[in-house]
C-alpha cells in the first residue's frame, strides 16, 4: 500500500503563500455578504479552508490509487493532486486561517464603528 502524505515535509512552501492568499480571499468575499455571514463567518470560513484541504488529500488518493480517472479530470490542475506530509497539510490549514482572522479583525473593527455611528446618529434624532 502506497503512503499519500509523502515528499513535501516543509512547514511553509510556495504553496503556503496561496493557502494565506486564499484565507485573505475567502474573508474578504464574506465581507461584501456580512449581513449574511457576520454572525457564522469564521465557522464558514474554516469549514471552506478545511474542505479544501480534504478535497487535496482526495485527489492524492485518486493520482496513488486511480491516476487514469484522475487524468481524465483535465479541469484540475496536477499540482493540486502533488504530495504533502501531515505537517504541511496542518501548515496550509494554519496560514489559511491566519488570512481570514486578519481581515475578521479588521472589519470586525469597522463593523463596530459603523455600529457606533449608527447608534449615535439614532440618538441624535
């Protein structure tokens, strides 16, 4: 039996910079629906950035175990299917929820002005 979590042991690697890219991305994208996600947004976002990471080890197993049902899925790129140890699968979930807890910080810092703003011109009127 063939071992899926080989080769890339490194903690942070190019791919690391996407993982965070893709953290940033994924928060400031439930930004623009805060209405809708402000309240679940940092459970949706880690449920998204964990899924992901499941869907990677998924196409690990099909490029081991199934490489020609895997090469008919001409949509998905070969580097997405590349081998990572457990390390740097927990790396890539890391950096992806560091992107999305800074842009959670920022704006939940601008939310909470524009509450204020809100709650002072009420009382204004």
């Amino acid at each position: 039996m063939q071992n899926i979590f080989l080769r890339n042991e490194s903690f942070f690697d190019i791919m690391s910079l996407t993982h965070f890219l893709s953290g940033l991305g994924l928060g400031l994208l439930f930004t623009i629906f805060r209405k809708t996600f402000q309240r679940i947004y940092f459970k949706l976002g880690i449920l998204i950035i964990v899924i992901w990471e499941l869907f990677e080890i998924f196409l690990r197993f099909l490029k081991v175990y199934y490489p020609l049902f895997l090469e008919k899925l001409k949509f998905i790129p070969s580097g997405w299917a590349s081998n990572e140890s457990a390390l740097n699968i927990g790396s890539d979930l890391i950096v992806g929820f560091g992107g999305l807890l800074i842009i959670y910080f920022i704006f939940k810092k601008i939310w909470k002005r524009q509450t204020i703003k809100l709650e002072n011109l009420e009382k204004k009127i």
